[in-house]
C-alpha cells in the first residue's frame, strides 16, 4: 500500500511553519520562513497576505523536502492561523488596510488595537451574541476591526467583495473554496453555530454593519467541523 502524508501549516504572529506527518502523526520535515510586519503608528500592525502566502508555499516545499517525499503523497493540507482580518476587492485583488494607503498592506494583525473603541461599542450594546465571547469583544475580533474600517477608510470598505479570517483566507488560496470554517467563524466572527440562523443580523445593523454581506462573501452557513 503506498504510504500517505498530510501537511499541517500554522502562520503566526512572524513566520509561517509547515510540517509534513504521516497517518499515525509522526513529524518527518518541518520549515520556517518570515513573515514581514507594517506599523505606521501606535497600535496598528499589518501584514501583506500575498508574503503570508509565499512564506507558506515557501514552508510548505521545504518542509515537504526535508521529509523525503514527493506531492503527490501528500493526500491532505490543513491551516491555522491568528485572528487577522483580510481585506480583498471584488476581483480578489488587495486593499488596504493601512492609514499609509499602500495596497500591500491588506490585513489587520490579530494583535492590532487601532479598534479598541469600536470592541468598547460591541460590548455595550449587551447584544446577545456576546453571551457567546465571554460577555466582552476583544479589539481582537473581527467585528471591531469591520467597524474601524468602514468608518475610517470608507474607499476600501465600499470596494471590499472579499473578507476573510486569515485560516479562511489561505484555505481560499489553496483551493478556491469559499466555505468558512465554523470554529474560525465562531470564535471570531460572532457566528452561533449552535442556532439554525448562525449570523444575527440585527447585531450587525445595531453596530453600524448591515451592509456586511455585501462586502464579505460571507457563507449564510459555515462549513461543520470535518467537513471541506
């Protein structure tokens, strides 16, 4: 029986790690490449999700060589990421994210606070999806950071026809796929998978973002754990 690999990829806050297992787990190649960072002011950080991608694609093949073994054997590839939010036009080309206007810089680091006031709002609405975040929105979600753009960089926003979460986003380039994770739309997007309606619309509305669906290509259901 010929042998089957799969290849685990996980991008951080600096770098992108790809690792090359076999069926019962074993790590047989693991690599590492960089990731560049934008911080033009106190609390914004961005990244260039095109340099995400080449870093994975990068890791993914260095990986895959350390461990010995050809693509072909690789029969599976899955993704994890940081809460980073990506922002592409309606033809799948970059937008910024940055108050410099550079292009390149399509995506809020999980770790940028420029939407702390916005996550402030979220939470003080007592809407019922924050029952399901702890009772407070983190600047950290996607919410806020949705909020801060549409009000700050209002170009960007009404061109907007893509909005991912980073694990969302590298799945979409290695496939095409559209279908969202529902442990990433859950746990970040205010996404109830345990409703028949998952999204709360009236939430969005309340906090400024009923036009939302027009600019996410967001899936009226995520995709279940397991399934691709």
């Amino acid at each position: 029986m010929t042998k089957q690999f799969v290849c685990a990829v996980d991008v951080g806050t600096g770098s992108a790690r790809a690792g090359i297992l076999d069926t019962n787990g074993t790590l047989l190649g693991r690599a590492e490449r960089p990731i560049a960072m934008n911080q033009p002011k106190p609390d914004h950080a961005e990244h260039d999700s095109r340099d995400i991608w080449s870093a994975v694609c990068a890791a993914v093949r260095a990986a895959r060589e350390k461990a010995g073994i050809a693509a072909e054997e690789v029969v599976g590839i899955s993704f994890d990421a940081t809460c980073s939010l990506v922002v592409r036009d309606r033809q799948g080309g970059q937008l910024s994210v940055s108050t410099t206007g550079d292009k390149r810089w399509d995506t809020i680091v999980w770790l940028d606070h420029r939407a702390i006031a916005e996550a402030d709002e979220c939470t003080a609405s007592g809407h019922a999806v924050l029952n399901y975040v702890g009772g407070v929105m983190s600047p950290e979600m996607a919410t806020p950071k949705l909020m801060w753009l549409k009000r700050n960089l209002p170009e960007t926003w009404n061109e907007a026809g893509y909005l991912f979460d980073l694990t969302d986003f590298l799945t979409w380039q290695a496939t095409g796929s559209l279908a969202r994770s529902q442990c990433t739309l859950t746990a970040k997007w205010t996404y109830l998978a345990h409703e028949e309606a998952g999204w709360r619309r009236d939430f969005f509305a309340l906090v400024g973002l009923g036009d939302l669906f027009e600019h996410g290509n967001l899936p009226e259901k995520a995709s279940p754990v397991g399934a691709y």
